[in-house]
C-alpha cells in the first residue's frame, strides 16, 4: 500500500468484523522515517483509541475488515507505536 494517496483514503473507513462495525479510522501510524504506514489508529465504538496493526486487515472498496476485535491492541499499545513512529496527520 505504498503512497500517501492510498493512505488518506483510509481515514474515517469503518472497521468491521464479519460486518458488524467495530470502530472508524482515524489515522495512520507510519513508521519512524514516515516511509510507510505500519498501522492504524481506530476509535472504537465505546469511545477508545486502538492500535490495528496493519498486518492485520484486509482492505475493502469501502471498509478495513479484520477477522478478530483481539486485532484491535489496548491503548498504551497505540501509544508504544505512536511514541516510535509518526501519525500520517501530522506529518501532512
């Protein structure tokens, strides 16, 4: 998934498992030279923020589909990646 075009049209795609919207994204994590995304930032449906790796997903022509909400890491594993990489939105 190489480019930043691709990249933008992530953002506020909905995440779902087996078709039950499990959150939106709302930004790519890229790595630390900002080269290429290595996950996403999803705010889930209970208001939290969490870390889909990229790995993780298959993109549809509308949503990011994953096959487990286990996919979707705690907090302070999003803080970890974003503490080691940057948020595509800020470097914009």
């Amino acid at each position: 998934m190489g480019g930043q075009m691709n990249e933008v049209g992530l953002l506020n795609r909905r995440v779902r498992m087996r078709g039950i919207e499990l959150g939106r994204v709302v930004d790519v994590i890229l790595d630390e030279a900002a080269e290429r995304p290595i996950g996403l930032d999803v705010r889930c449906r209970d208001g939290e923020h969490r870390f889909l790796p990229l790995a993780t997903i298959r993109i549809g022509e509308e949503d990011v589909e994953v096959d487990s909400p286990l996919m979707l890491l705690e907090t302070d594993q999003l803080d970890f990646y974003r503490s080691r990489g940057r948020a595509m939105r800020s470097t914009r």
